[in-house]
C-alpha cells in the first residue's frame, strides 16, 4: 500500500507557538536412518524465536515528492529504513511549518534543511546533518507571457511554497545576485504538488521557481509564460537535506545515525537504477512518467558525493542570506552543520561493499 503523507495539521501549528509444548509421543518403530529422528518422550520442544522488537517511529516532515527527495522515498520502498528499526511517519509540510514544528520537537527530522539554517543562523538549536545537493534544481517561470525579465517582478506576487521555504530563500538570493531588491516583490505561500501548477496556469501569481516536473506538465498543456532565470546555473547554495535538532543528537544519536545510513543507501540505489526510482516516485506523487524521467535527469547531477558541502561553503551561503534578510551576527558553520555522522555512516557503507540491488 502506498505511504501517504500526514499534513500537518492546524492543532499542530497552533501548537508551535507551541506515541505443543507437551511430550512428545514415542514412535512405534525406529525412524529410517535418512529421517530425522523426533524429540525424545518427555523433551520440550524448541523455543519459538523471540518477535522482533517494535520499530521505532518518526517523524519526518517532507516539502514535495519531486526527485530530490526519491532517496527518502527509496528508503521507505526498499525496507532501508525499516533494516535500521525506523518506521517513517511522514508530514507533508514545507520548510516554513516544518522549521517551527522541528524547533518545539512535533518533528524529529525535516528535509527543509536551508530553512532550518534560516532559523539556525538567528539561534535556534538546529543541525543540518546531511545536504543532498549543492544547487536547487529550479527555473524561473513568469506565468504570463507579458513578463520577460526579473527586474519586471517588482511590486508582483512570487508564488512559494511556504514563507521561510527553500523557494523563497533561493528566489532571494537569485534577486541578490542581479542586484534587485529580495523584498521589492510579494512572497505568496501557495502549496505544494498541484497547486504549484494550478497557480501558474490560472495566473494567480506573476512568478515561481518550478523544478521540471511541473514545468514539463506545463508547457504539455501550452503554457504561455516566459523563462526567467536558472537557479540551478546562478544559485550555489546546500539545497535540501536532513535537519534535526540539537537534543535529537544529544539523546539520540545512534537513532540520528540509523536514519542517515538508511538514507544514504536510497541515495546510492537514486544514482545506479533510474528507471527503478521513477517507479518509486510514481508511487508517491501523480506526476507523469516522462516529467518524473525528467526530473530525475535534472537532479542527478546536483547531487552532492557524501552527503556533505564544505563548511566554508556552508557559512558563505549562511552570510549573504544573514545580508540579505538583515541579520547582523551569524554563528560559526559548526553551530549550524554537523556532518560527522553522515561521514562516518558513509565510510562505514564503502567499507563494508554494500551495494543497491536492483
């Protein structure tokens, strides 16, 4: 059956202002000497294998089911998660919940991981533990032909899918980048999967980031708007990956470390079979085959080695997106990632020769 995921929930976010023994009968004659002779009379039969225990339950919070999070799909497809003991309770909910729902500990993990740095830059006590790719895999669309070019968005409705969300953080520092104005336009939370899609076509805002999956069913049904911007060529920022909390990794680490290793392995099985993770995709969202093809072709060269981004990246991005939302002091990188887990779960997986299977 396949795993749907839990919204959270109005009281949720309210709340972040804020689970036969007997003896055996003697045989009447000698057992042929190629059978296995029965238990003696009076023997106990063999004890029943102990059940395995329980598997321990977590919840993770996902912003879309497009290719950069197949890997945590995989993992749940595959039976990763469950070889560590992990069952995943999955929460559809975009960086901008997800981050709060985190911080008061509704969530274990969130991959939302830019904006748990968001709120890790102004002190919340966040870790991004794993980053998935080094680039957001995302193009630019106005959703009307009449505008052409970024600097015409001014005064216009950005559509993201969440405030504080990934979309909205890249969108800012690609405007960073031309030397516009990160706040001249309106940031409008739209939703995620189809909703994207719907507010471009019904025009309901002037612009969207869009990865390739919605762009591919758009221009399918003759969509009329114009390319922007590239972000995948023009934005370097850590793009989308794990986050959790400080006291997560403090009284759970080896759990933090489980959830890591199953992850990796979907991130392994993600770069060898990619006609097996778009079956895993079309498992979790309603996009086409050939968008989901595509998708995953976009994707993949995004793709970090490790898990990992060097710290000095990690705090560059951290220092123009403190500029570029006019926060003054910004904590060392080390307050705000933490790979060592992600490193030693990988090196363990190289050395032991594991390998997806098909």
């Amino acid at each position: 059956m396949t795993p749907v995921a839990r919204p959270l929930t109005l009281g949720v976010l309210l709340a972040l202002a804020l689970a036969a023994c007997g003896p055996a009968a003697a045989p009447a004659r000698p057992a042929p000497a190629a059978t296995s002779a029965p238990a003696a009379a009076g023997s106990a039969s063999a004890p029943a294998a102990p059940s395995p225990p329980p598997l321990d339950t977590i919840k993770v919070a996902f912003a879309a089911d497009a290719a950069i999070y197949a890997p945590y799909f995989i993992a749940m497809d595959k039976g990763y998660y469950a070889e560590e003991g992990l069952a995943i309770d999955m929460v559809k909910a975009g960086g901008g919940a997800a981050t709060p729902a985190l911080i008061s500990g509704d969530l274990q993990y969130s991959t939302s991981a830019t904006s748990a740095v968001s709120a890790a830059i102004q002190g919340a006590p966040l870790k991004v533990i794993l980053t998935s790719a080094d680039r957001v895999p995302y193009q630019m669309w106005s959703s009307t032909p009449e505008i052409h070019t970024l600097a015409e968005l001014a005064g216009k409705t950005v559509g993201v899918q969440a405030r504080g969300d990934t979309f909205e953080i890249a969108t800012r520092l690609l405007l960073h980048k031309h030397g516009l104005d990160p706040n001249g336009v309106v940031y409008t939370a739209i939703g995620t999967g189809n909703q994207r899609l719907v507010a471009m076509q019904t025009g309901s805002v002037a612009a969207m980031p869009l990865d390739t999956g919605i762009i591919v069913q758009l221009k399918a049904a003759g969509f009329p708007g114009n390319l922007l911007a590239d972000f995948e060529q023009e934005v370097r920022m850590p793009y989308q990956g794990a986050a959790t909390t400080d006291a997560e990794l403090a009284q759970h680490r080896d759990r933090a470390k489980r959830f890591l290793r199953a992850t990796l392995k979907g991130r392994e099985y993600f770069k060898t079979y990619r006609d097996g993770t778009v079956d895993v995709l079309l498992k979790y969202n309603t996009v086409p085959r050939d968008a989901n093809e595509a998708d995953y072709d976009d994707t993949l060269p995004t793709l970090t080695e490790d898990g990992t981004v060097p710290l000095d990246d990690a705090r560059a991005d951290a220092l123009l997106r403190a500029q570029t939302n006019g926060i003054e002091q910004v904590p060392p990188a080390e307050q705000m990632y933490d790979f060592r887990l992600v490193r030693e779960a990988y090196q363990e997986l190289k050395a032991s020769g594991w390998q997806p299977a098909p």
